[in-house]
C-alpha cells in the first residue's frame, strides 16, 4: 500500500509552493497535529534526496554572517535554500530565546529562500524528528539544500548530527576557555571544518591546527575533513566552503555512507516512534497504582517493581 | 518479599560510615555496576527521610562559596552534609567539564561532609535516575542533608528538580540578558529565593522584584515563595537561608505534599525504569530489518511502520 495514493489539499499546495502553507505546516507537524501528520505521511516517497547541511559551532563564530553569505552565494548558483535555526530555548516557555539571531539582509520576498527558527525543546517526539519533518516538508516544497544550524550547545548539535547529512563546525582563530572544552565535543561530528573570521590574527594557525587534528583520522577513513578558512563578512572563502560540502556530499554516495547512514537514521526513527507508543501504553497501564505501592511504603525497590511488571506484561498477564 | 533480607558486605560497609566504599558505589551506580544495583536494591528500604535541596542558578552567582557558606552552617548545627554538583558536560567525552569548580576551603578530613561532582550527561537511564541512586546512597551512608548543586542550563535543572524536595533558586542583583531569558525557567522551580552578593547596588530592587513576583502565587497556592538576601563572602543571610529552607520542608511534611511528591517521583522512577526495559526489547526485535525495507525504499513512511509493528507487538505476532 503506498502512502502517496491520495494527496491531501495541503500536500499539493506545499508541493506547489505556497509558502503560507508550508510555514503552517512546520507549525502543525512541531504540535503534533493530525493534518500535517496527514501530509508528512503523503509526502514521505517524495523525500530523501535533499542535502540536510548543518552548520554548528559555539555563539560568537559568525554563524549568521556566514549562513548570509552561504544564502548569497547559493542564489546566485540558481539553487533553493531553507534555513532552520535551532535555538536553545526554556523548556517551560517553549519560546525561542535566540528567535532574532537571525537577521538576514534580503529581501523577504525572494521564493527561493525560506528561513525558519526552531525551539530545540518541547517538541513531542525529540529535536532529531521534529528537524527530520520540518526538513522533509521544506524538501517536498522544492529546496534541494536545507541549512540546518545549531548554537554548539552539545546536545543539540549530537541531535541535529543524526539529521544532517554533512555536519560543518565553525570556528574562529581565538576562543575563551570555555569553549575549548566544547571544542572536543564539536570536533567529533565534523565533515568539514570552517574557520571564519580568518582575517582575525591566529587564523592560519588555527587552520593548521585543525589540518593537523584532521590528518589524526578517528572519523570515517575514506574521507579527510577538510579545512576551510572564510570570512563572512569580506566575504572570503564561501565557494570553497560550498565546494567542500559538494566534495562530502559526493563522497556520501560515491561510498555507498549516503544510503547506509540513511538505513541507520529510519531505523533509529521506526524505533523512536515505536518505543513512544509502547511507552503511552504502560503510562496507561491499570496495575501501575498497585506496583507504587510496595515501593513507596519501602518494601519494594523500584527496579524490582520495574522488572516484575516487565515480566508479566511479557508474559501477556497484565 | 523485602528487599532488605541479607545485606551485601558493601551495603554493610556503606551504612558503617566507609567514604571510600561510598565513593565506589556512587562510581558503580554512574555506570550501571551490577554490584551497586545490588546495594542499590538492599539499602531502598533505609532511604526517603533525606532533604535532597537543589541549588539552580546560572554560573556567576556564587553558588561556590555560597555551598561552603551553607556547610559551615550546617556543621555548625552538628548536622552531617553532603553535596553533589551537577555539571553540564560533552556528551562525547563523558567528561566533567567543570569538575573542578567547586574548591571547597575545609579538611577533607571531616567525615561529615562528603562532596562529589556528576557529569549531566552519559549516564545510563538518565541523569534524574543517576541522582536519585547516589542521594540514596549518601542517605544510606548517614547524609541527612543533601544539597544538589547545578548550573542553570534548562534541562538538568529541571531534570534535579524532579529529585529534590526543595528547590532554591540563587540569583544576583543585576544579571545580563543572556540569564534574564533564562529566569523565567527558573523562577517556576523555585520553592526559595536567594539573592546572593546582597552588597552590591540593587540588590533591595532585585528582592522586591522577587518578592512581587513571587506573591503573585502560579506554583503550589499553599506555599509563598520567600526570598533571602545573602552574602557568602562576608558572610551574611545563610542561617536565615537555611530556615527558608527548613520551613519548606517542614510545609511538605504538615500540607501532606512530602508523600504526594514522592508517590509522584517514584511513579515516574518504575515507569522509567520499566520502559527502558521494553525499549531494550523493541531494538532487539528480530523483524525490524524487514520492517524497514519499504520505509528506506520509502514505500512506506516511519509513522505508519512504527504503528504497524505496534499493533502487531500488542496482539502478540511478533
């Protein structure tokens, strides 16, 4: 049975590029509503081939200049961009603390580029699916390359890694203290490294540093992370940067890495979406109050308790 | 049965007062040790009489000297006190980022004080898990007071609220914009307001703000959050913050929502507990290969998949 044999309305307005429909979309599928569920489903078997490029680093790199010069010159290569910014935010709010960062200097009305912020907490279902359906209704609304950035705080970026299909780590030539210890964390999800601000002091030094950090290998071995240096705001360095995204995303497939990273995302996806209605079954469960009670009057540890229900549930007894 | 019919050589040793065994079987909780699991399931029925005080607020307030302030206090009063400091983390690394920020100026000769810092990040079940087992541990090994100190990054306060019976929430008179975004998240945990470095200029402002804010009610409507000023360095405001501290304790016990919450902890422990044990069992599930063939030849989509192999689990044909 294909999901694609009926597209609802929304689909084929998203499909047709109504902009006002895909913002509503993204919307609907970051709540969890039944109609942009609807449409994730139809549009599913037309997606999958878009590049998800994300760009981490700590605050403070230029990630917003440089997303603007990346915007700038992929325009002028005649190629839709959509950019999805993960801010940190309250998970009690729910607001996106960073919801401004991204001031983006072109006009609003250019089709060919949309821009979008997401809170990183309060999503039903984790930050990792709520990015892979927003990316998925940008890809079927017609953007091949989808920008997906994070502030370098290390949860996220290790969700948003399990999204992208290349994963850049911006850096500059001087950061404080604090950042360095993050720097370990950053340089393990690296495809490419990007050291902007190269016309800082340090900056070749930096670049050889992280030539050299590179050349260790540790990651995949068929592929050497390459070293861009840019500036964002000369702007320098921005098609070598673009060109070393190409050169991985080449290599994705060249490798066969595209199709077995792809197996390893849905896989883990099934099992997340599976895992959360097992779970909403035993929050439903009507022997949980009963199993509380030895544990709270101290009879009974919670492990035990656990075990037990696991069992029996198992064993098709309760 | 119970839980405590023969006690393992290292329960006996813990509930003796050995620090060094303490400090393994805090180690073999992190780490999901079989032995600690052991000791874990004889000593539960000797826990939950331990204040478990969550200290939140963002790096620069103090929280340092404001720990050693309190210990002295404590100590002072005759009472056995123990601290674990929460720290944000690399989630790749495992590491603590900030293991040594907290330098505490007394013997480390006093048995009765005993200070352990905990990576946020890698542990196995969670970090509300985690800290829940090492309380329970200090408990066992005669802490009454158990102080939970974080840093103020969204997530792991709350994930330490839903441990502690008290939460304090440490402020100081100005704050930059990055941590008044911030506030607003913490203010919704807090049982007891503290505006540490009361010297500085504005601190009566920041106090009444507090005190406005908080009379305003929104949390538990038998509760008005009191706001302490103090000065850890002079030091100044720490018995009167501890008596904060005491009489919220003192309300969870007469209002009946000590019980409450902990029905309420401990609900959320054997459903975490039970889940990761389903979870385990979903991974290993022998049908999930055939069960992604369509989804990554997007024949079908992974919600659908998901809820498929749903069914089929719950009646029983897989």
């Amino acid at each position: 049975m294909s999901s694609e044999r009926r597209l609802p309305p929304a689909a084929h307005a998203l499909i047709n590029g109504d902009r006002r429909v895909l913002a509503r979309l993204i919307t609907g599928a970051e709540n969890d509503d039944p109609g942009a569920r609807a449409v994730l489903r139809a549009i599913y078997p037309r997606t999958g081939r878009a590049w998800l490029v994300g760009l981490a680093g700590p605050l403070g790199v230029g990630k917003s200049s440089l997303l603007n010069a990346l915007i700038s010159h992929l325009r002028g290569l005649g190629q839709n961009v959509a950019v999805v910014a993960v801010d940190p935010s309250s998970p009690f709010s729910g607001g996106s603390v960073l919801g401004d960062r991204i001031r983006l200097d072109r006009s609003p009305d250019d089709p060919g580029v949309f821009i979008r912020s997401m809170a990183s907490r309060g999503h039903a279902g984790g930050l990792a699916r709520a990015t892979r359906e927003v990316a998925r209704l940008l890809e079927a609304a017609g953007f091949g390359i989808i920008l997906l950035e994070t502030v370098g705080s290390g949860q996220v970026d290790v969700e948003i890694r399990e999204v992208a299909t290349t994963s850049v780590v911006v850096l500059v030539p001087h950061l404080g203290d604090e950042v360095q210890t993050l720097k370990a964390g950053l340089f393990e999800i690296a495809d490419v490294f990007c050291v902007n601000k190269s016309d800082l002091p340090g900056a070749d030094r930096a670049r050889r540093d992280l030539m050299e950090f590179a050349s260790l290998g540790g990651g995949d071995p068929g592929w050497t992370v390459p070293v861009v240096a840019t500036s964002a705001t000369t702007p320098s360095g921005i098609p070598e940067l673009w060109q070393a995204v190409e050169a991985h995303e080449r290599y994705l497939d060249s490798s066969g890495k595209r199709i077995e990273g792809e197996r390893r995302r849905l896989t883990q996806e099934i099992l997340a979406l599976a895992e959360s209605r097992f779970v909403a079954d035993l929050s439903r469960d009507p022997t949980l109050p009963r199993r509380l009670e030895p544990v709270l009057a101290r009879r009974l540890d919670p492990e035990t308790a656990a075990r037990r229900w696991w069992v029996e549930r198992r064993k098709g007894r309760t």
